[in-house]
C-alpha cells in the first residue's frame, strides 16, 4: 500500500462536504423546504425545472401533496421556488457528494494506493453513504402522506446517520495520517470517551426532536422552562412512561435536551481535568477544545431558545455540533497514544 497525500486531502474534503451537507439540510428544515421535491429520481433529478412549462409542472405537482393542501395553499409560483432551491441544492449536494467519493476511490485503487483492509474499509463508507440517500427519502416520504410533516424519529435517524457517516471519514483521516500504534492505552480513558461520545449524540438525536417537533418554540426561557425546572406535566412522568413519551412529547424533548447538554458539559469538563494531565501535549490540545467548543455550543443553544430560533443562529448552533463531533473523534482516535514514551 502507498501512503499518498492526495487520499488525506480526499477524505478530508468528503468529511467537509458533509459536513456541509447536513448544515444545507438544516437550512432546508428552518426553511421549511425539505417537501418542495415531490419525487425522488436520483438520476433524472439532478436538473432542476428548465423552463417555464417544467416550473407549472413541478407546482402542479407539489400542490397534490398535504403541505400545499394544509399549510402552504395561498402559494404563488415564485414563493414555491424559493423552497425548491434550497431543498434542490440538497439532493445536488448529495450527489456532488457521491461522485467525489466514488470516482477518486477508483482511480487510487487502481492506482495500488490501498491494501485489502482499506478496500474493504472505504466500501463500506460508499455503502453508508448510498444508504443516507435512501434513509433521506424515507424521511421525506413521510410528509406526502397524510401529515405536511415528516415524521421527527426519521428526521433523527437521517441526521444521526450522516452524523456517524461524517465521524467515520474522519477517523479514516486520522488513520491514513497517523498510523502509529500508540506507546500505551488507558483503557478507562478509552471506554470514558466512547461514553462520552453516546451522550453526545443522544444530545444531537434529542435535537433533531427539537427541530422535527418545532419543540423550540416552546418555553423560550433559561435556565427555567416557563418560571418551572420541571414544568407541569412532567412530574412524575419523565421517567415513568416509557421512551415514546420521552421522544414524543415536547415538554419532555426540550427538558431532556437542556439537560443532557449541562450533563454533556459537566462530562467533558471531568475528562479535561480527569485525565489531561498523561496525555501528551497534542491529545492535550484536543482535549481543551472539547470543553471550550461545548461551551460554545450550549451558549448558542441557550440564545436559539431564548430568541425563539433565529436561522443564523440556530445554524452556527448546528456547526458547532459538527466542531464538537469531530473534535470528539479526533479525541478517541489520539486515545490509543496517552503518554509519552520513555
């Protein structure tokens, strides 16, 4: 196998270009534009309406579909091509994606950069990508039916997906550029971090409730919720009636959301303080960005809640997930080199 600079580049523009595509998919839900696109054709879709005929079409056909009927009937042509773009730009995205995965991967194979293991590593990122394509039209399906919505757990599902897609890039990254087996493991620090990670993206699957609910929108307060830590409703229920109601009901999403990011931040801070001091200076780093990019992260939750959701806000709000994400893999990857050697 060749160690060639051009895959690091590679993989690191894929990370970015997902990266990106989850933040035009957050402009896509605050914009309410994800069922502007009635259809999924992933070959024939990738031109939008070409002319005047092919716009009348398209509308024509987004007015049979519930959004048009319930909430968006008093639509002009041109307010209906303010949503297409974006989600278009999305689906595009997502094809740009695919063929910057796919056809350097075929040359660099060709050309004997990689081993069996990496072939078999790098096809099953193809493999998750081309499944993110589905798993989003499945997402969107669920809003031509009968409710203008889609429904909120496919919503999470597609971000958790990309989210897992986006970190597993990086860690082939930081694989290809640091090959190095490490001089000693701290197992406790490993499994700590991995822990760790799992609130995490429990914290960004209960904000993906947050946004499929519109669950924002209420209680714009901090630290209390309304003038309550536990409004009402919520006492003696949150943990005693099961997941749906914890995943379905919005007083309980936005509790649990402000919750588990205090509870997030208490965690990373205790791995800061915990073990910074035997790692060696470059893991050190990368552990002190953690805690400063989720303070970063739950003050712009803070302020999205209390301002009721302004868009640039709200997205920076989603950047730094992605930040903290992957600063989070760039932790667990440096894990397996904890001291210095003597």
């Amino acid at each position: 196998m060749k160690t060639n600079k051009s895959v690091l580049i590679w993989l690191i523009t894929g990370a970015i270009l997902i990266a990106a595509m989850v933040v035009v998919g957050g402009i896509t839900r605050l914009t309410n534009s994800g069922l502007s696109m009635v259809e999924w054709e992933p070959v024939m879709g990738t031109l939008p309406p070409m002319n005047e005929t092919d716009w009348q079409d398209a509308f024509t056909n987004y007015k049979s579909y519930p959004e048009y009927k319930e909430i968006n009937y008093d639509f002009t042509l041109e307010d209906f091509k303010s949503i297409f773009w974006w989600e278009y730009a999305h689906r595009l995205l997502g094809r740009i994606i695919g063929v910057i995965f796919i056809v350097p991967f075929l040359i660099f194979w060709i050309k004997g950069y990689f081993d069996k293991s990496w072939i078999l590593r790098l096809l099953i990122l193809l493999v998750l990508g081309a499944g993110q394509g589905v798993l989003g039209w499945f997402m969107v399906k669920s809003g031509l039916v009968d409710n203008p919505d889609v429904s909120h757990y496919r919503l999470a599902a597609h971000l958790i997906a990309a989210i897992l897609l986006f970190s597993y890039t990086i860690w082939l990254a930081l694989d290809w550029k640091y090959p190095e087996k490490g001089y000693m493991r701290v197992k406790t620090f490993q499994q700590t971090l991995l822990f760790v990670f799992l609130v995490a993206i429990a914290q960004i699957t209960y904000g993906a409730f947050m946004a499929g609910l519109k669950a924002g929108l209420f209680y714009p307060t901090y630290p209390k919720m309304n003038g309550d830590w536990i409004p009402a409703g919520l006492e003696g229920k949150l943990f005693s009636s099961g997941w749906v109601f914890l995943t379905s009901n919005i007083t309980a999403i936005q509790f649990m959301h402000r919750w588990l990011a205090i509870l997030l931040t208490l965690m990373i801070i205790a791995l800061y303080y915990n073990y910074g001091p035997s790692l060696i200076e470059r893991n050190k780093k990368r552990l002190l960005a953690l805690v400063i990019v989720v303070l970063i992260q739950v003050g712009l939750g803070i302020i999205t809640i209390v301002y009721n959701i302004p868009i640039i806000i709200a997205l920076l709000h989603q950047i730094t997930a992605l930040a903290l994400i992957a600063i989070f893999i760039m932790n667990m990857h440096g894990a397996r080199v904890v001291s210095t050697p003597n």
